[in-house]
C-alpha cells in the first residue's frame, strides 16, 4: 500500500551496508505485521536505482525522499495534531501515488493507481501458480496481502468474476441446448433431490 510505501527507510533493507534477508514492517491501514522478504529482483531493482540515483543511503533516511517528519503545534489538542499528521501523511501519499503513476506512463506500465500494483502483485502470483488448486493459490495470495477475507483477495484476482462467467455460461449452453446434460435436477430446497 502508498501509506506503507511512504514509512519505508533505507535501514530496512540494508544492514552494515549489506542487504538484509528479510524485515518486519506493520502496515499502516491494518496494524498488521508484515515480514517483508527482500527478493533477488528487489535487490536488483534496489541496486539499479542507486546507481541511477547517486544516492549514498542512510539508515535513517526515507526511500522517498521529500518525507517530513510531522511537527505537532504546542497550542493544539493531541487529538488536532494527529488529525493534522493523518492529512498530511495522506497528501504525501497522494503525490507519492501521482508521482509512481506518472513514472509508470514514462515506462509504460498502465496502472491506474498505485493500488494497482497490489492486484498486479496478486494476478502475478496466480499465474504463477497456475497447476495449483485455486483455493490453495487464493490462501497464499490471501495471507501475502495480508487479507482478513478470502472473498477479498477473489476481487483481487477477479477469480470470482471468472467463476460467475463460467456458471453464467453453462446455464446459457444447457438453455440453447449446447451441453449433454437435458433433464436438470431438481432440489426441494432441503439439500436432496
């Protein structure tokens, strides 16, 4: 997510100046631990904007640059403060995802939001796992977006959308008389026939 995205440090991925294995990072929407794996291709990608960049990373220092750490005004209640860090904190993430998208087009990618990236994320790792049961396959994609429900994770991979389609199509083949099947079944309404 943009509001994890935002937090991100150079300390998190790097540790005496080499790359770590992996790090623990609690996602801003959902309070929940993630335990982030820096991949092969993170680490490339890592590499390859370094370069680019010039940047000579500081454990302290935000991946995004430009970040400000909020500083709460004295003559305010504790309450108007956070509400002025959370506007903040969602005007940064605003141009952050406006700044990700307008690179994106540079390169070609045609996300519509940063979010998009999270389904992207999603359909890559269904793909990949194609000759798997697709239960299985949602329960890991489920648990990587760290998903409370399955059903979500389903949109995201518009598995549900497919499964409807197909449904939709049997009953429109066994109406134009298109299956083998000629005689339906019929349910009392009990789970019998």
């Amino acid at each position: 997510r943009i509001s994890d995205l935002t937090h991100l440090k150079w300390g998190y991925f790097f540790l005496n100046g080499k790359f770590r294995e992996r790090f623990p990072k609690v996602e801003q929407k959902t309070g929940k631990l993630n335990n982030v794996l820096i991949t092969p291709f993170m680490r490339q990608s890592i590499m390859e904007y370094l370069q680019i960049t010039a940047i000579k990373p500081k454990p302290n220092d935000f991946v995004f640059p430009n970040r400000q750490q909020f500083r709460g005004d004295p003559f305010l209640t504790d309450e108007e403060n956070e509400m002025r860090r959370i506007a903040k904190d969602r005007r940064y993430s605003a141009g952050l995802s406006q700044r990700l998208r307008d690179k994106g087009k540079e390169v070609g990618l045609q996300q519509k939001t940063s979010h998009s990236l999270r389904h992207s994320f999603a359909n890559i790792v269904m793909t990949c796992f194609a000759g798997s049961s697709k239960v299985q396959n949602l329960e890991v994609v489920s648990a990587l977006l760290n998903h409370d429900s399955i059903k979500t994770t389903a949109r995201y991979c518009d598995c549900l959308t497919t499964e409807l389609d197909a449904a939709r199509i049997a009953v429109s083949d066994f109406l134009l008389g298109k299956t083998k099947t000629k005689k339906l079944n019929v349910y009392d309404g009990g789970g019998t026939q």
